[in-house]
C-alpha cells in the first residue's frame, strides 16, 4: 500500500533559484510571479492514399487516410516580476546579452514548488536561459505603488524532475 498523499500545490509557494556571474549574494531576488513555463508540441498532419477500397460497393482504390504526428516541441519564456531593488544584477546580466556576450551568459536553473508545511514537492529545472527583455512598471508622482522589475527569458528547455 503507497503511502503517497495527494496535495494539490499552491501557486504562491515557490522558490527561483539562478546563478547570476557577478553575485556573492545568496539570494539577489524574491520574485512576486514567474510566469511562462510552457512546453507544446507542434501536430503535423499529413495525407496518406492507401490502396484500401473504398466507395460504394467498395468499387474505388485508393482511400485517403489523414494522420497526425508529434511534431517540434516549444518551450516559451519565462516572465519573472519582483519589486526593484538597487541590486544592479540582472541589468548587468542583460545588458551583456546585449552586448553580444549571450553564449557565455546562459543560466540553468530551478523552479521550486512548496507545500503548505514548506517541504519541497516538485522541482522544474530549464536550461539555457538569457534575458530578451527588460522592463520597469510605469512611475508616477504621487503613487504609492511599489516600483516593479520585470526580466523575460529565452530558455531552451526544461524538465520536471520531481
């Protein structure tokens, strides 16, 4: 008998963890969201004749069958949102991919789901990331509003591996 509970997670436990080049902090961020963890997989469809008969009293050759396949797989962005801090890390981080250095600027690393004790559950590890945009939330005089940072990343893939 499995001793397996079935918990369904809540979405605001959650932990990103990323190496940055350049941090000697253990943590350089709390994210408020992370959004973008997607994976498809294109469908081909395609036609094929068959020598099957067909037709009525089956008098005709050559039924056509339409099939489908898995085609290429996708993964999107990943959209991170935290409230802007002095921390000049992930500009940095940017602001090399701009200037060409994107190969030796790509990051792996972890999304971690909680339970409500706080005991690690599932883990999605991606690969490859570098930031494509940058974004701060609009400023207004006399607001009150926390200033927002925003960093999409381009990721090549990830994986469940818990």
């Amino acid at each position: 008998m499995s001793d397996n509970k079935f918990e369904v997670l809540t979405s605001s436990k959650f932990y990103l963890e990323i190496q940055l080049d350049g941090s000697d902090n253990r943590i350089d961020a709390y994210f408020m969201e992370c959004q973008g963890f997607e994976r498809t997989s294109d469908v081909i469809d395609f036609c094929q004749v068959t020598p099957q008969k067909w037709g009525k009293n089956s008098s005709a050759v050559g039924r056509l069958v339409r099939t489908k396949m898995p085609g290429n797989s996708k993964t999107g962005n990943l959209i991170l949102r935290r409230g802007m801090t002095t921390s000049m890390i992930f500009w940095a981080w940017f602001s090399a991919v701009e200037q060409g250095q994107w190969s030796q600027k790509r990051k792996n690393g972890d999304l971690v789901l909680y339970n409500q004790a706080s005991d690690e559950q599932a883990r999605f590890r991606f690969f490859g990331a570098w930031p494509v945009k940058y974004k701060i939330s609009d400023v207004k005089a006399g607001s009150a509003e926390f200033e927002i940072e925003e960093v999409e990343l381009a990721i090549d893939e990830f994986k469940r591996i818990k």
